[in-house]
C-alpha cells in the first residue's frame, strides 16, 4: 500500500506570541510545504528519507527511540511513537519527505511535515482520527516531547483546518475558529526570509513561553488571555512589558479582523506595523537581519509589515498595495486548503 500527504506550511497574518497564552491569532495556511509519500512494509523498520536535506534515518517501528537532538528526525519517529499511542498499527514503513517551504522561515515547516506525516501515518495504518483538534494535540505533542519545542496550536490548526481564499480567525481558549473571506482586489500578502534561521527548540521561545506562564502565576490568572494593561504595569521588567504585547496583540488580532471585513487595507498595514512594533519593543524576538527586512518591505511601498513566527530569525510579512512591485525573492502568499491526502 501506499500513500502521499501534504501538510501546508501558514503565514500568521496577525496574533503572535498570544496562542500558548489562551489568545487570538488570525492566520493562514499557503500553498507551500511538505508532501510525504509512504509505503507499507513489513520488517518493522521505518526507513525515511528527506529529499530536499539528503539525509536518511531508519528506526525500529514499535520502538522509535529519541534522536538527542530536534531536528526533522525527531518529527518522524515522534509521529509514529504518539500515533502508537493511539492505536496505529505500523509493521514497518518507507517515508519520503519533500518540502518546497524553507526550513526555520517562520512559515510553520514544522507543523507542514507533522501533519503530513500524521495523515500518511494514519491512512497507511487505517486508524479512524480525523479530529482536527485531536490530531493537531497530536502534532504539538511530538514538538513539545520529541523536538523540545513548546510550542502553541496555532501552526497546528492553521494547517489542519486551513481553507482556500480565507483567513482563520482562532481563539485559543474556546479553541473555535472563525473562517474570514479575503477579498483583497489588487492589494496582497508577500514575505520575504530574513535570512536569520530560527528554531524554536533552541531560541529564546521557550524562555518566553516561561516568562508568560510566571506573568500569569504572579497575576493569580489561569492564562494572560484576561490580563488587562494596569496588570501588566504591576509586574516587575520585563514581565510587565511581556504582558502588554499579549494584551495589546489581542486587541490587534479584533481589529485586524473587523478592517478585513471592511476592506480597510491602510488599517490592516498600520496593525501590522503596530504588531511588529510591540514584537520589537515589548517581546523582544527581534534580531537586526529582521529589522532591515522590515525596512526593505517598508521602503518599496508596503502599507505594513512586521516579523512572523516564533521570531528570533525567519520571515517577514508585508502587506502591499496595489501597484507596488514585491522585492526579488519575496514570495506572494495566499489562503491554500488543509493538509490532506494527495
Ligand atoms: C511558533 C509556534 C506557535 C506560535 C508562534 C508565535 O510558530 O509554533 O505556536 O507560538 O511561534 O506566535
């Protein structure tokens, strides 16, 4: 038997760093990302391969074991380990992994190869999983436990729950998604790599992820999503300042979502400077090659453009007006469909 999934990668419009605080993001998945082909075999071996890095790794298949180390083969054998879990049935495997999306953007590659390996895994074992939440727990956990990564469910959704032509407004706490229509006419979406890799095992993601949770323990509250900015401001540095980017950031996400709604683009590029302001200044996960990017995308005409992802490196996105011509390299990004079987 064999089988071919691709998991999309996304572009966060708007919302960063407010997912693991039980906040609101407005985000999309694109047309880029992972296809994984995998065959049935019966050695209890996976053998995978990854085509765009020409590397291999072979494990046993009822024993992944942990690689040390967060790199793409921490995803494979931490799929089938936590699909194990949930009843797949796996005598062995060959997987191939090929990506058109670059790895460590901040265009989510990491929730593009989970959730392609997750549906090649499930269709090849035929386990009946099909929730998009279940699944994208899933995906999250093999990040936290396999890759080191503590990441939110933001990559996880978007990609599993993506839609054509529209962006998805999710709330994190009610973790309810609202799907919202695009028209952009002749403006549009383009981000542009930094240059600066990222990974969110190794940079200060965690350590801001820790930060919030220690902000939210001194304030008494179960998450940030209902602290306002007099909490902040009683908060010792720089948790005060980590604080106000989550609550102001929400504020943005609404807004950004209501001026869509209303076609009012200008309004969009001024929360997406604003966004990228409070990224900079108040959550600090800016690094220069970012900045000048940022300037670049400012200084050929975008009305807004900030840094995207788990920051620290990665993307920039802008948004443009009609008529003005995207940078060279810049790659144009619009809504794409979930990850599914292909
Ligand atoms: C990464 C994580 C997400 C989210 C963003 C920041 O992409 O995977 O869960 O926290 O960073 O908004």
């Amino acid at each position: 038997m064999q089988v071919a999934a691709h998991g999309p990668g996304r572009v966060n419009l708007i919302g960063e760093h407010t997912d693991y605080n039980a906040g609101l993001c407005l985000a999309f998945a694109i047309e880029r990302g992972v296809t994984v082909h995998a065959e049935a075999t019966f050695d209890n071996r996976v053998f995978a391969h990854s085509s765009s890095l020409g590397e291999d790794d072979v494990f046993a298949a009822d024993n992944p074991a942990q690689t040390g180390g967060g790199d793409w083969r921490a995803f494979v054998r931490g799929m089938v380990a936590e699909l194990r879990k949930e009843g797949l049935i796996l005598p062995g495997a060959r997987l191939r992994i090929d990506s058109d999306l670059p790895q460590g953007a901040g265009l989510a590659s990491s929730a593009a190869l989970s959730s392609a390996l997750a549906l090649a895994l499930i269709a090849l074992g035929q386990v009946r999983l099909e929730d998009p939440l279940e699944l994208a727990r899933i995906c999250a956990r093999v990040e936290h436990e396999w890759v080191g990564a503590q990441t939110g469910l933001l990559d996880q959704l978007t990609v599993l729950c993506g839609r054509e032509g529209h962006a998805l407004a999710l709330d994190l706490r009610a973790l309810s998604l609202q799907p919202v229509e695009l028209h952009l006419g002749g403006w549009k979406f383009v981000t542009l790599d930094s240059g600066a890799r990222h990974a969110n095992a190794s940079s200060g993601y965690n350590a801001r992820r820790a930060e919030c949770a220690r902000a939210a323990h001194l304030l008494g509250r179960e998450s940030l999503r209902d602290a306002s900015l007099e909490d902040a401001a009683s908060l010792p540095h720089p948790l005060d300042a980590r604080v106000r980017h989550v609550v102001t950031e929400n504020g943005r996400v609404r807004d950004a979502a209501r001026a869509l709604r209303a076609g009012d683009f200008a309004e969009v590029g001024r929360l997406l400077d604003a966004s990228h302001a409070s990224l900079r200044d108040d959550f600090e996960v800016c690094v220069p090659e970012v900045e000048e990017t940022v300037a670049l995308m400012r200084g050929v005409g975008a009305a807004g453009a900030r840094m995207i992802g788990g920051g620290f490196g990665g993307s920039v996105l802008a948004l443009l007006p009609p008529g003005v011509r995207a940078p060279a390299r810049s790659l144009a990004v619009t809504p794409a469909a979930s990850a599914r079987l292909v």
